[in-house]
C-alpha cells in the first residue's frame, strides 16, 4: 500500500464521486476516505492528497473547504 498519498472525497446523492476515488485509491494502491474524517487525520505524512467531490449549488462541498483550511 502507498502511504504517501490519500484520496480524500465527498459523494451524497448517487455515489458516483465515491466510485471515482475508490477506483483512483486501488490503482495507486492508497487510502481513501470522507473528508469529514480527514478532520481527525493527520495528513502532514501525505506527500499527495487527492480532493474530490460532486458540485453541489455551483461549489465542492464544504467538507473539502475545512480540510484545506486544516492543512499548513
């Protein structure tokens, strides 16, 4: 398994956004995982983190906001 990088995604309504970073995760044979239990990671040992989410009202969601505003 790689260490250095995590995937990192929201996905609400059809699941289409966790396929995508569950599929991402197996072929870089990393971690994913929801970005509100990013809040609780420490993810200064990631050399890569990938962000996704679905578009809701024109924006990511707010999830992925507060962990970019967690990381240095």
């Amino acid at each position: 398994m790689n260490h250095k990088i995590i995937v990192l995604y929201e996905s609400i309504y059809n699941g289409n956004t966790i396929k995508l970073a569950r599929s991402m995760a197996q072929t870089l044979g990393c971690r994913f995982i929801q970005a509100q239990q990013a809040l609780t990671e420490d993810l200064s040992q990631y050399s890569a983190i990938g962000f996704g989410s679905g578009i809701y009202f024109g924006t990511h969601h707010p999830a992925l906001f507060e962990v970019v505003e967690k990381l240095d």
